[in-house]
C-alpha cells in the first residue's frame, strides 16, 4: 500500500449501496413479529437453562429453598448476556435471519457487505437496548427515517428487506 492510498477515503460501501438500491424493505408488522417470535424464543432458552442447571444442582446435592427464583428480567446481566448472544449469533448464523425473520420472510442485510459479519450482529444485538431507550423512541424512529432504518440499524450499518418477494396472482 502506497503512503498515498493512507491518506485517501474509500467508498467502498457506495458500490454495496447502489446493489441495494429499489430493494423492497421490510415493514413495521413483520419486524415487530420478528422480534416478539425471537424474544420467546430466548425465554424459552432461558427456561430449558434453568431446569437444566436445576437439575444438574440436584444432581449434585444442591437442594432449593422454596424461596429460591431465578428472574428473567432486564436488570440481571444472564438475561442481558442471553439475549444479546441469541440475536447476534442467530443474525450472523442465519445470515441476517433469526428464527423470527425466517418466519415471516425477512433478513438483515448490511450497507458495506455482501454478508453481515460477527461484528455487525453484536453492534444490533447490542443496539436494541438503544432502541428500548426512552420508552421504546428507537423502535418508533422506523416511521421517522426514509430507509425505515432505527437506531440499532444505523448503529450496525443495516437494513431490514423483505426477504420472499410476493408473486403476482395469475390473471
């Protein structure tokens, strides 16, 4: 590399954008499904780990107090840490589809890549607590951007198309 390829900017993500242009985007409906489907999903997790570890405890001579609970809830960092890693490996594995996407036929997409990397679905995991900010504003600002685009979007450089185009009915 030259020292003067150092010194210069380069669009490399222009090339990404203009393929993606006229791509049909995904609507508010289908992402919300998305995420309420992806969201049981993890609670379902949760729950298939904590009979798992209670009952590897007894096994091994644990024993519960009738008080003892385990919460699912957003101020224990296991519910953080179980929710972001499920969005982000699920988005990178899926190729910008988690199970919800699948479902109802949509897919993340990144604005500089052919392919969303690790790094992007971590920024948009991690970018939902952003969104969740003053109650919820990030999720609304889909109807604010022109690209449909909310906070953890633009955060992780993405955007939500529609994935299965619907075919034209025979006439």
């Amino acid at each position: 590399m030259s020292k003067k390829s150092l010194r210069t900017y380069d669009a490399h993500e222009t090339e990404r954008m203009q393929a993606l242009h006229g791509i049909p985007l995904a609507s508010f409906k289908s992402r919300a499904s998305a995420f309420i489907v992806d969201f049981l999903i993890v609670f379902g997790l949760f729950l298939g780990l904590l009979f798992a570890g209670a009952a590897l405890a007894r096994r091994l001579g644990y024993v519960f107090s009738e008080n003892a609970v385990v919460p699912f809830d957003f101020k224990h960092w296991y519910s953080l840490l179980l929710i972001v890693v499920y969005f982000a490996l699920a988005t990178y594995w899926g190729n910008g589809k988690t199970p919800g996407k699948w479902i109802f036929g949509i897919r993340v997409v990144s604005l500089g890549r052919e392919r969303i990397t690790l790094w992007q679905s971590f920024e948009r995991a991690l970018g939902y607590g952003a969104s969740m900010l003053e109650a919820g504003f990030g999720f609304l600002q889909y109807f604010m951007n022109v690209n449909r685009r909310t906070v953890h979007d633009r955060i992780a450089e993405t955007i939500v198309i529609k994935d299965r185009i619907q075919k034209a009915p025979h006439q």
